[in-house]
C-alpha cells in the first residue's frame, strides 16, 4: 500500500495525476466509497487515506456534496483462538494456526472423516467445471485461472449440509442465512485455482450486482474433504503462508477488514496438486441475509 509523506495533508501525499483524478470524479457525483476502492484497487494506496483525500478535495472544491459517513467498526465472523480447542456446537475442533493479517485461523478436527466421504459422495454426480464472476456483467464462466470441478448445494439441503453450516455457525459467530450454499470442489492433478479474492470489487458493475444480494463476502472457511499426496495447498502469497490439505481441517479467513474494506492481503490461491485428488467444500459468509 502508498502511503507516501506522513506529514502533509492525505491530499498533498498523493501524486498530481490522482488528485486530479478526485477532482474529475466528485465533479461527476461519483460515490467516495467506490472512488476509494478504485484508489486501493488501481493505485495501492490504504483506503483510510484514500477516504481521507477524498473529503479533503470535497470540502475543499464541492462543499454543496454532502461529505461522506465515517467508517465504522463492524461485527464480523470470527474464532476464539484464546484455547487450543474450541466448541463448535456439537464438535470439538482443535486451533492449529492463528494468523492476525490478514486474519486466518487453520482449525483441526471441523468434520470426520465419515462426514467428509459423505459429503463427496453426495455431490459427485452434480459436479461441473467451475466458473469465475465476470467483472463486467457479474455472470459466471470458465476462466483458465480456475480449473476444478465443483457442486453448489442449497443451504439446509439434506441433514448433512444442515448439520455442517449449524456447526459453521457456531464456529465462528455468524448465522448461517448470512451466507451462500457450500460449494464441493474436485482438484485432480494440475487443477488450480491462481491467486484471487473473495470480495467483490465494489468499482466494478459484474461483481456489484453480486454485492445485491447479501452484500460483500466479508469471511471464507475452506473445508479440507481429502488428504492430498502432494500438492493442492492453499496459499496466502502477500503473508508467505500455505496451508497444506487435511483431510476434516479448516482454514478460516476474513476478506475485509474491520470496517468492512477488502482486504488486499486477503489475496489466496488454490496450488495446483501434483499427486492424488484434493476435494474442499467452501463457505462464503456475507454481510448481511443471502437470498
């Protein structure tokens, strides 16, 4: 992230060709909150400053626009790592990894391993090439970056499914109405998943229609299904991190912060596996209700 000269205003430590960019887009009636997640997007600059710069140009040039909201600290998803087990809801689930920023929690023990052949079982014959969301119009496609095969099953769906997000639930805090259906997904050998993020760019018109139904993904808990040979980890590339697949194991993490911006630290990959098979079910929790 820029953060440039600490001692001058947040608009002077900006470079000419984006205060001039602030400039153009509030004389536009752009929203600050999208014009702050172009900044971070395209610019890398820390989203307090650009908040900052923006309100500056505004009371400086528009005051007739109204300024824009403070930020406030929001509830999110998480897991009490204060013990090294933890009770989720009618499991006892071990913490292996805990990691502040970005924020990810590796658990032990989440499911069994009759849960886990159950739940490949039960979604193998539903499983298609996985798609990516468009960043123009927000549909789904097959993209080169991502090459698995996998199933979205509906919330609640069968006593399984129920059993597993009741126990989601009370791992990390977070209702499950608040989240999409879990998604199954198949790695063979050379199947990977490059390095992405979960949330959805809110600058963008594709992903924003996504934010309309339950709002942004604020937390993703990728579920272990099958031990793998070799291969098929999930990294963290701007922490240095990679989680390894266990089969019943978790890793947790937060796609944004406290107040709710994406995190670019969230930044994960699914590497591709070189020997055996990799089978995960994802969780996406949003802000709110998903419908």
């Amino acid at each position: 992230m820029q953060t440039l000269n600490t001692s001058a205003s947040a608009l002077a430590r900006l470079p000419q060709e984006w205060r001039h960019w602030i400039n153009e887009n509030l004389a536009r009636r752009c929203e600050p909150a999208v014009m702050a997640a172009v900044m971070v997007r395209d610019g890398h600059f820390d989203n307090r400053l650009a908040q900052a710069a923006i309100e500056e140009a505004r009371r400086a040039w528009f005051p007739q626009l109204p300024p824009a909201p403070s930020p406030e600290p929001r509830v999110l998803p998480r897991i009490d790592t204060s013990s090294n087990r933890v009770l989720a809801g009618d499991r006892q689930v071990g913490i292996v990894l805990s990691l502040a920023a970005p924020r990810v929690v590796v658990v032990s023990d989440l499911l069994s391993d009759e849960e886990c052949d159950e739940l490949i079982a039960y979604s193998y014959d539903r499983l298609e090439r996985s798609p990516v969301v468009a960043d123009s119009d927000g549909k789904t496609q097959v993209h080169a970056h991502r090459t698995s095969r996998g199933a979205m099953l509906q919330r609640a769906e069968s006593p399984l499914v129920a059993r597993i997000e009741a126990r989601l639930e009370a791992l990390t805090g977070w209702p499950a109405e608040r989240g999409e259906g879990l998604q199954v997904l198949r790695y063979e050998k050379g199947n990977e998943y490059r390095p992405h993020f979960d949330w959805f760019d809110p600058a963008l018109p594709g992903p924003r229609k996504h934010l309309e139904r339950g709002g942004q993904r604020v937390a993703t808990i990728v579920m272990y299904l099958s031990d793998v040979g070799q291969g098929g980890g999930t990294s963290f590339p701007k922490a240095g991190l990679q989680v390894q697949p266990k089969k019943g194991s978790a890793v947790f993490f937060l796609n944004v912060s406290e107040f709710g911006e994406p995190d670019q630290l969230s930044l994960h990959a699914g590497e591709p596996v070189e020997t055996g098979v990799k089978v995960v079910a994802t969780k996406w929790m949003r802000e709110r209700a998903y419908v």
